[in-house]
C-alpha cells in the first residue's frame, strides 16, 4: 500500500470519527439540556455525602478492575508486564478514543507495548479483540440473568444459556482446529490479529472480573439514584442489565466514539420502563453516570502522568515477574 493510499485512509477515518464523535456529543448535550429544563421547575434532595462518594469509589474500583483484566489477559499470552508500568500507561494510550483529528491513532496501546515491550502489533490487537468478546458475551449473560430474575425464564434453560455464553469464547480462544486454520493465513493477517491459546486460569479470572464489572455499575446506578431520593428496585440485577445494555447497544453502533449520547439514551428508556423513574430523572441518572465515568478516568490519568514523570519509576523491559497480577 503506497503512502499516499495511507495518508487518504488516515484522513478517511479521522473524518468518520470526528463525525461520530460530533453526532454522540449532540445527542448527549441535547439530553443534558432536556434534563435541565424538565427538571428546572421540580425539587430535587441529592444526598452527596454518602451515596454520591459509594458510587463514585465504586466507579474508581471498576475501572482499576479493567486494568487488572487486561494486565492478566496480557499474562495468559505470556507477556509479563511491570503492574506499575501498566497502571500508569493504561489510561494514557487509551486517552485517543476521546480526540479527534491528528491524534488519534498515533497514539495506540499496541504502538506502547510494541516499543517499549517488542509485544507484536498482532498479540496486542488479538487481546483488544478478546477484550471485547468477553465484554460482550458477559453482558448476554446479564441478560439471561435478568430474563431469569423477572421474566421467569426456567432455571434450566438459564443455567444451559449461561454455561454456553461462558463456553463458546473459551472454544473460541483455544480450539486447536480454528488456530490451524488461523496458522494458514497470510502473513499480514497475522501481523494484525495474533491468535494464540489462553489458559483457563486466566480465562475465568477475566470472565469473573467482567461480570463483577457489570455488577458495580449496577450499584454505581442504584446508589445515584439513592442519592435523588427515589424509591426504586433494590435488587441490583435490574441496573446491572440496564447499563450493560445501554453499553452493547452503544458498542453496536460503533462509529460513536465510547459510546456517547447513545447509551445515555438507552439508559433513561430501561430505567424509565424497568423501574418507573421519570424521565427527568432518569436522564440525570445517565448523566452522573456519564460525568463520573469520565472524571473516574481522568484522576488515573492523571496518577498514570504522575508515575510516568517521577524519575525514581524507571522503566525496565527484562525484569518481570511471572505472577498473575
């Protein structure tokens, strides 16, 4: 592929993004100014001195629970990465899914680990895609719990659904079959996708850690509506499967950068529907889930800027310890 067919693709996907990027950001300015005027006329009691700190750690808590997941997913394909290297670098590659323009791209977490690591653009890229699967097949089974909990579906045909949503990607990621026939691709597939076998150790810790991700924001949305004063379902699972649809639906339509406006938007019409909250509230729900989300990232990238520009951290390739976390 010749550099100008690079530069013409590079320009195309900065202009889908920025597109993107622009039609979330209107969505979700558009449901924060529905909620200000509807809310304008009504008396809200928020309760920030306890719920509003609980749901907030809770969020904290998730996202260091990434970190962790990808760090041991990263240990299953056999690379052992400093904790205090991925702590303050996993935030930082990952800032360029939030800017548009000249940035994004350049910076990239394969981009780190291949040069600070040799990690091979493919190896980094299969556990991205690993990631993803994961996510998605955790949050079906979500779903089922949901559909067992308040739509009566038979514990038995939960029990088959969800061993089948946990099965399948392990199959997937080791299947000596599906890897022979990854091995016959060409070369520059190869160089894009790295398939290679997880061990089951690793495999159920991620599958755990997932659904313990789910079930934080599930209490991350019970304590914010706690905070608002609104009697609502105790039973986590309600929220849990609330946010983790809003997050499948908003990862489907892919070309909405993290998801933005969208999963708001699925967000109030399930909690609308599921829990009987007005709407109002509901958006400003989806909202504080939203802003936290995001000031939850950035204090790790601000310890991840912290850790990398303090000299005593220094970084060190070779001296790594063959341990899960």
């Amino acid at each position: 592929m010749t550099n100008e067919n690079l530069d013409r693709k590079s320009k195309n996907r900065k202009i889908f993004y920025f597109l993107g990027l622009t039609i979330g950001g209107i969505i979700f300015l558009y449901q924060l100014g529905k909620t200000i005027y509807e809310l304008s006329n009504e008396t809200i009691e928020l309760k920030f001195s306890f719920s509003f700190v609980l749901a907030f750690i809770v969020l904290l808590f998730i996202r260091f629970l990434q970190i962790i997941n990808w760090k041991n997913l990263m240990t299953g394909i056999g690379h052992y990465l400093p904790f205090k290297e991925v702590l303050s670098n996993y935030s930082l590659v990952l800032l360029p899914r939030y800017i548009p323009g000249g940035v994004w791209g350049y910076i990239s977490r394969g981009e780190w680990l291949y040069k600070n690591y040799q990690i091979s653009y493919g190896s980094s890229n299969y556990i991205s895609a690993v990631e993803i699967i994961l996510v998605v097949f955790s949050s079906l089974q979500i779903f089922i719990l949901y559909l067992y909990q308040s739509k009566n579906l038979s514990i038995i045909l939960t029990v088959i659904l969800f061993l089948l949503l946990f099965i399948i990607p392990y199959i997937i990621f080791t299947l000596r079959k599906i890897r022979h026939v990854g091995n016959k691709l060409s070369r520059s597939f190869r160089k894009v996708i790295d398939r290679q076998p997880i061990p089951f150790i690793n495999y159920i810790f991620s599958w755990l850690i997932n659904i313990l991700i789910w079930v934080g924001y599930g209490i991350a949305i019970y304590y914010f509506a706690v905070s608002l004063n609104l009697f609502t379902d105790y039973q986590v699972i309600n929220y849990t499967f609330i946010f983790s649809m809003a997050w499948l639906i908003g990862f489907i339509i892919f070309f909405i950068p993290s998801g933005i406006g969208i999963r708001e938007q699925i967000m109030v019409y399930l909690i609308t529907n599921t829990q009987m909250i007005a709407s109002s509230y509901a958006a400003l729900i989806s909202i504080l889930m939203r802003v936290s989300m995001l000031l939850g990232e950035m204090i790790f990238l601000v310890m991840g800027l912290l850790i990398v520009r303090n000299p005593s951290i220094k970084k060190d390739t070779t001296n790594t310890t063959n341990v899960l976390l």
